[in-house]
C-alpha cells in the first residue's frame, strides 16, 4: 500500500481564527480543518481527502497568506 501525502493550501490571505485538526488526528473528506477570517468574514477550510493529519503547520491568530499549505494529510 503506497501513502499518498496531500498538501492543504490556504484559499484566501487572512488570519487564523480556529483550528480544529491536531497531528495523529483522522479526518474524512469533508470535514473541517480550520476557520480562516479575511475581510471581516470567516471562510471554513474543509478537508479535501480522509487520512490521517501528519502536520498542521498554523495556529491561532496567525496570519497566513493565499496558497501557503496550512496542513499535510497522509492517506
């Protein structure tokens, strides 16, 4: 069995309000990952694949920028 490893990017520049995922965790497609706020709207990131979290690379009230991978999922 080859693990897949999946890179989730932040869809828009802002700051992180919430994240709901910790490493060791198990997600399925779908679920939420982390709330981003931009422009005074908070934007949800859900996760793209079902895996196990291998890294979450942001935490509360830091600002993070468009693209820049927020958490790595190995499946």
């Amino acid at each position: 069995v080859k693990l897949v490893t999946h890179e989730i990017r932040c869809p828009l520049t802002g700051t992180v309000i919430e994240v709901s995922v910790s490493v060791g965790d198990t997600v399925t497609e779908g679920d939420l990952l982390v709330v981003i706020e931009s422009m005074k709207m908070e934007n949800e990131v859900f996760s793209e694949v079902s895996g196990t979290v291998t890294e979450v690379r942001i935490e509360e009230d830091q600002n993070v920028s468009e693209e820049a991978v927020i958490v790595v999922i190995r499946n």
